[in-house]
C-alpha cells in the first residue's frame, strides 16, 4: 500500500553551514519563551494562567486560547516565570520561563496507547499541552479535537536549505516514537503516513515503524513538505482535514505515554553560513539562541532564524526559537548597495535563471544574505513559480484570487491545499519579489475567518 | 564607487517626501537604483532571494536584440546602396549609414517612452518600471527605416500611454506596446507604412523596393533566394528581416530562461501548418509558396520571438502558452494569404491574440479547477 512518489519541479539551495552530525556536549539556556504568535489562528491575547514570579513545572499550563479553552499550551521547562512579554495592543508576544538546572515535570501518568480508549489518549494530550504539538491542514493551525482528520502525515525528512537530519535525532529512539505512533493511530479511524526520502541512509526507526504506511520520495526540495506529500499521497479537498507533525514531536507523544511527563527535549541544529562550528545542540522546545552562538560567529552583522532560510523568523541575537522550530539559521544582513549589481556578471550570486553565469557550477555551495537584490514590481515573468511547486495548482492564479479576495476562486484553485511554506520557494525565485508567504497566509485568514 | 554612493546619499534628503525636489523623487529613484542596487533587506517570507530582478531580466531581453540591430543597421545600408546600384561600397559605409538613420530611431523611441514612464510613475507616486526599455528598444526595429521621426514619438507615446499607463503600468497592460506603436502607425499613416516605396531607406531606381511578402502577395515569384531571406538581405522594417539574427536572440532567451520556448515553437509550428494546409488547398500562387518561407519572410520571426513572447499580454498558463503560440501562427499566415489588402499579418495576429490570451487562461484555469473537482467526488 506504500507510495513511492517522485517529485520533478523545485529547487535544492545549496547553502555553507550545514550542521555536523554532532551535538554539543553541554548545552543551558538560562531562559526557554513560548510565544503565542506561533500558533497560527490564536486571538492576539490569549488567557494566561500564569503571572510573573509564578513557579512552574515542566507541563504547568501557560495559557489558552479562548475559541479553544480545551487546547492547553505548557510550559517546556521548569522554573519561574520572568516576564509576559507584550507587543501591540496589549497582545501577548513572549512568555519566558528561567529555567531550572534539573527539570521537575508534572506527573500526568504513564500508559500503554494501546490499552487506551481514543478519549482516553485525547484528554492525555490535551490536559498536558502536548496536543499543541498536532498541527493540521486547511490552515496550518493546532488540530482541532472536534473534527476528526481523514489521515496523518509525518514527514521524516527535511529537504529545506541546511535543515535537520531527522535521522540523526531520531536514532536510538525506536521504542519512544513507535509509542508516539501507536498513541496517534489510537486517535483516528484513517492512516498515519510516514514519509520517508528514498535513500540507504534513512534510520531504522523510521523504516521499522509499525502500524503506518511509509511512503517514499525522491527530488528536490519541497519533496520533504508535508503540504507537498500530502498533495501526492491523499490531497485535501473541501471539507478534509489532515493533520501533521514532525518526528520530534512524536517523540515528544512518546515520552508523554511512556513515562508519564512533557519531555519538550528537542535537538535544534544551529546552521548557516556565519556559524563557526555548525551542530546539534541538545535543549528544549523555545531555547534563547545566546549560548550557542556566543564566540560561535564569523561576522557581527547577522540575521537569526528560528528555522529556515525560506520560512523561518526572524529572531533577535538573544532571542527563542519558536514553538515549532528544531532549527536556527545564521546568515549575513544585506544591508548594502551594490554598485550596477542588476548589470554586473555576479559570479558569487546564485540564480535559478541562467543570466547570471551560477548554470555553470551546479554544485556549488552558497554564502546567501538577505538582500532583497532588486526592488518589488507588478508580476511580468510569468511560469517561473510552476517549476518550483510540484503540486497541480496554479501559483499564481491562486495568489490573485487571494489579492482580490474571491473565496471562491480560492477554494476552487486549492487554497484548502496550501500553506506558506509550500510557496517558499515561489518567493524566493520571484523575479518581481513579491512577498507570496504572506499573500498566501492572509489567504488562509481570510478563508478562515469565512468558514467560521 | 563609495565616492558615487556618498553624493547620493547626500542628496537623497532633496527628493524624498518634504524635500524640494520630491516632485522628481521616481525620477530620482530610478537613476538612485539604477546605479546602486537598493540596501532592502527581506521583512517577512523568504530571508534569502534569487540575484534577479526585473532590471537584470530587460537588460537580457536587450542583449537579445542585439543582433538583430546590428544587423539592421547594416541592412538599412545594404539596401540603400542595392537600389542606388553602388555595388562597391564597403561593410562599414553600409553599417554606417545604416547607423545613421536607426540611431535617431532608437533615441526618438526611448526618449518618448521613457518622458511618459518618468512622469506617469512620478504621478502614481510608483518606481520606473524596466519594462520600457525592452518596448523602447522593440520600437525602433519594427518600423521602416524612413519613418518620420515626429511620427515615431507620437506613436510611441500614444502605445505607452493608452496601451500601458492607463491600465496601470508594466504588467498591467493588455497589449504589447511596442506593437501598439507599429498598429498606431499602420493604421493612422499607411502610406508611410505599406506599399513598395517605404521599405528603403532613400530608395534610387535600381529596384522596385517590393518585399518577398509583397511580391508573393501580388502572384509574382519571389525575386530572392531562400537562404537570402533567412539571413535577411530583404527590405523590410529594421530588425524584422534577418531569421538568423533573430533566432541568435531566441536561443539567448531560451538558454537564459527568460523567453518562453512553449510560445515560440507554438507559433513556428502554428504558422508552418497554417501555410502547409494552404499549399494542399492551392488556390493562387500566394498558396502555392512553400510553407516555410512563411516563417522566414517579414515580420514573423521577430513577431514570434520578441513580440509573441512578452509575457504580460502572452497567456500567462503553460498550456495556454501553447495553444496561445499556435493560434498567432496560424492568424499571421491566414491574414497575409487571405486578406487582400495588405500582406503582413503577424503584427494583428499577435494584438488579436494578447486579446485572446485571458480567454485562454481561463479554460486552462477551468480545466484544472475542473481536475480538482473531480478529484474530490472520486475519492469520496
């Protein structure tokens, strides 16, 4: 019953900086935050349960949202809450927690999945945060427990620039991610699909992995998406839901039945191309960037990413990795002029088009920053997003019906099938530079907000 | 080039909104990003962005016309110095006359085009789109080379201004400019553009100053050879007569990939059909010339490569490129076989189908909206 898919169009950058298979012997960060605003349909001001000076364990909820009182977010890490950070209108931006050396975590009991009803797994979940961690689509928002997906998709690789190895953090840790499997089928009547690349190299976790059908894919990137794989495997329509997650938070499911407690562990790579000594550092869900970059930078004028250079945010050099990121991208500001740069040959600039002489070295590494190279424009080029998304929809079309807001254009060019990411690469090939992640995310608001 | 970068920092302040010369702040800008690249770092979305840019993008599409002009130009002087029956003069006196009468063509064109885009963009508070120097450039290579310059400048401004800036500027626009600006004159000044007089520039009596496409049209036997046509030693428009020439751009723009190979097959193919199914039918000479003198004679080739390929009044669907190309082809050929009254065709069956192209992109849009319906009846 598995798939193996081939995915044709889109685009591997190959940047400087990839992770060492290696991670750092000891690794504290003073401070872990969990910021509201990465949970995608959240209200800007959620109800907090917590104040400043609280005591909290690993697992104490922080705060909910208020459409969704029974989706509880927790605490990754014990300690005493330092400050509720606010940004515009009074909304909540940050809750940073000081962490404890040692952890002490709330006892929320541990429990064979299969021995469980489905209720039973879901109140577990949901009572110990770690329901935040199921993510689904239309929307890219935490699932939604009333509504029940049609399947289950699990990514186990990453094929964005310098991303994770899943096989690497995922190696020796069979038992725990096949708990978190068994506990996920538990919750459904449909599949759990597990993707896998078609390679020697992939883990045997992943291959050994009970109960789910593991898919195979080969080709560039997006072919790691999840929005990519769900397109070629059970692609949603109107009315479908599919939820997702990545291994660690499987992991994270494991733990929680295996031994009773939010285990928020998570391997983050520290990547890019201004890190000295690119690794793993091994810390917990919302972990301040500080310790590993100090005395670990090549230049001072750098942009950090709480996950990929095409859909990560960016983050202050003392700043959290977000909710959902196992990854911190490192990478030079462009803020400088170039003189007649649109004319020049630009040996070092990468393209995917051929008028600047990179057709030659294919295989070359890239040091990229985040200049803009050019201004924005009104869409000229046309059919250069189709050779990045290997999906059947038509970019652009779908992006004008956004623009002027047609629901039901949006729904009839498959906006349910979206979400930024898949887009990533659009953007970044735009000749006109239009900023598409964001077009596309306002989209799925809008869509959103109608279907309410 | 920190010397450079530092006056106009300095004098920046003077253009931007409150300063005294904030009326000229496109203007400024434009000249500002022409020579520097902006320090813009990316806000949201991708951190990382591809080298191109719209400037890089028209500046290829220029270098793709270069030979054609160059070509031209010495064309222009071939043809003069032909019909004065000066067989001794050398390639550089024919390039140079040549030179001579294109020069003014091309500075007329973009002085034109680019006053209006200036202020238009001064008006909408926007940046100078690139897209007009591409239409600038095109300009001058589709009109005969004794074409009155006043004439030249007020077709051009009327292509940019009702043709572009009234819908709202580069990627806005129905039609193809540059295009606009040859209908514009066709159809306002015919005398300047048909007939067999205007196709020489200065024309002596040696010839009769007819082109190919004239002559199959009028039943005669087509005075020059195949291989003289494809390598463009014809009269006709400047840039239009060499094949080669043009097909030396073609490949530039394919390997580049900025030009769409889809729209230029389609139309190669379109119009090589369109003139194959003439031959079966027979009718009258003109049906009778071989089909693929059709896509070497007047404007078809440039028509296809430059004109057909403009991406903002093409179809703008993969499939509907395909099917967009092959109709222009067949128009082109169909116009000049069965229309009487003039023997070029591509010109109106490249604007003919820019009006076409968004029906075209909503069937293939349908079709995939059709696709995604099914789907989900299927798999429930």
């Amino acid at each position: 019953m598995s798939k193996r898919i081939k995915i044709k169009k889109g685009l591997d950058i190959k940047l400087f900086g990839e992770a060492e298979r290696a991670t750092a012997n000891v690794f504290y960060s003073a401070t872990h935050a969990v910021k509201p605003p990465d949970f995608m349909g959240f209200a800007p001001i959620p109800k907090l349960l917590i104040a400043e000076g609280d005591e909290v364990k690993a697992g104490t909820p922080l705060f909910y949202d208020k459409k969704s009182p029974e989706i509880l977010v927790t605490a990754p890490v014990s300690g005493r809450i330092k400050s509720v950070k606010r940004g515009a209108k009074r909304s909540v931006s940050e809750v940073i927690i000081e962490a404890d050396r040692e952890i002490s975590y709330i006892d929320y009991g541990s429990a064979n999945p299969n021995e469980l009803t489905r209720d039973e797994v879901e109140l577990k979940l949901l009572k110990s945060g770690v329901w935040a961690f199921i993510r689904q689509r239309p929307y890219n928002i935490i699932a939604c427990p009333e509504f029940r997906p049609k399947a289950i998709f699990i990514s186990a690789f990453d094929t964005s620039p310098l991303a994770p190895d899943y096989d690497y953090i995922v190696h020796g840790k069979g038992d725990v991610f096949q708990t978190g499997l068994d506990a996920l089928r538990k919750l459904i009547d449909g599949k759990v699909h597990l993707n896998i690349p078609e390679s020697e190299a992939v883990s045997d976790v992943f291959r050994n992995a009970r109960d789910v059908q593991i898919n195979t894919f080969t080709g560039p990137h997006p072919a790691g998406n999840v929005g990519i794989q769900i397109h070629h495997v059970d692609p949603i329509n109107k009315g479908d839901i599919v939820w997702y997650l990545n291994p660690q938070d499987v992991l994270t499911i494991g733990h929680l039945f295996a031994h009773g407690k939010y285990d928020a562990t998570r391997y983050i790579a520290l990547t890019g191309s201004e890190v000295k000594s690119p690794k793993y550092f091994k810390t917990f869900v919302g972990a301040n960037i500080q310790n590993m970059i100090d005395n670990n930078l090549l230049s001072q004028n750098c942009r950090y990413i709480s996950g990929n250079v095409l859909t990560g945010r960016k983050i202050e050099q003392d700043g959290h990795i977000g909710y959902y990121d196992c990854q911190v991208s490192v990478i030079p500001e462009g803020d400088y002029y170039e003189f007649m740069g649109w004319a020049m040959p630009g040996f070092n600039k990468m393209s995917v088009s051929r008028s600047f002489p990179a057709f030659l070295f294919p295989n070359r590494k890239y040091k990229l920053d985040t200049n803009y190279h050019g201004e924005e424009r009104a869409y000229v080029v046309s059919g250069q997003y189709e050779k990045v998304l290997p999906m059947d929809i038509l970019p652009v079309f779908l992006i004008k019906a956004i623009l002027t807001k047609n629901i039901d254009k949006m729904e009839q060019l498959g906006i349910y099938e979206v979400c930024e990411e898949d887009f990533a690469l659009c953007e970044f090939v735009c000749t006109s530079k239009i900023e598409v992640q964001k077009i596309i995310r306002e989209g799925l608001d809008l869509i959103r907000k109608e279907m309410e | 080039m920190k010397f450079l970068r530092n006056i106009l920092d300095k004098i920046e302040p003077n253009f931007k909104e409150g300063g005294r010369f904030s009326f000229l702040e496109s203007t400024y800008d434009a000249f500002a990003t022409f020579l520097f690249v902006p320090n813009h770092t990316t806000k949201s979305g991708a951190h990382i962005r591809d080298a191109i840019d719209l400037k890089r993008t028209m500046s290829m599409v220029i270098i793709a016309l270069v030979p054609a002009i160059l070509f031209g130009m010495w064309n222009v002087g071939h043809q003069h110095y032909l019909s004065h029956q000066i067989v001794d003069a050398s390639f550089f006196e024919k390039f140079w006359y040549g030179f001579l009468k294109v020069l003014p063509l091309i500075v007329v064109s973009y002085v034109t085009a680019l006053s209006i885009e200036f202020a238009a963009a001064q008006i909408r508070r926007h940046q100078v789109n690139e897209g007009v120097l591409v239409s600038g450039m095109l300009i001058p290579l589709i009109v005969p080379p004794d074409i009155p310059l006043w004439m030249l400048s007020l077709a051009t401004a009327f292509a940019v201004i009702i043709g572009k800036e009234v819908f709202g500027g580069t990627g806005m626009n129905v039609f193809n400019p540059a295009l606009l600006t040859r209908a514009f004159l066709f159809f306002a000044y015919p005398q300047h553009m048909s007939g067999d007089n205007v196709w020489i520039s200065n024309q002596g009596d040696a010839v009769t100053g007819a082109t190919p496409l004239a002559e199959a049209a009028a039943g005669q036997d087509i005075s020059l050879s195949s291989w003289d046509m494809f390598l463009g030693f014809m009269p006709g428009s400047v840039g239009e007569t060499s094949t080669l020439a043009i097909l030396l751009g073609a490949f530039f723009l394919i390997f580049t990939g900025i030009g769409s190979l889809r729209v230029m097959l389609s139309v190669f193919a379109g119009g090589y059909l369109m003139g194959l199914l003439f031959n079966l039918w027979g009718a009258n000479e003109f049906m009778l010339m071989p089909a693929h003198y059709h896509l070497i004679v007047g404007g078809f080739a440039f028509g296809a490569v430059f004109m057909a390929t403009d991406p903002v009044s093409a179809s703008q669907t993969n499939t509907g490129k395909y099917i967009y190309g092959f109709l222009i082809g067949i128009i082109a050929v169909l116009i000049r076989v069965i229309n009487p009254a003039y023997p070029e065709g591509m010109m109106l069956a490249i604007l003919f189908m820019n009006t076409f192209a968004p029906l075209i992109d909503h069937y293939v849009v349908g079709a995939n909206i059709k696709r995604r319906m099914k789907r989900a009846l299927t798999q429930k």
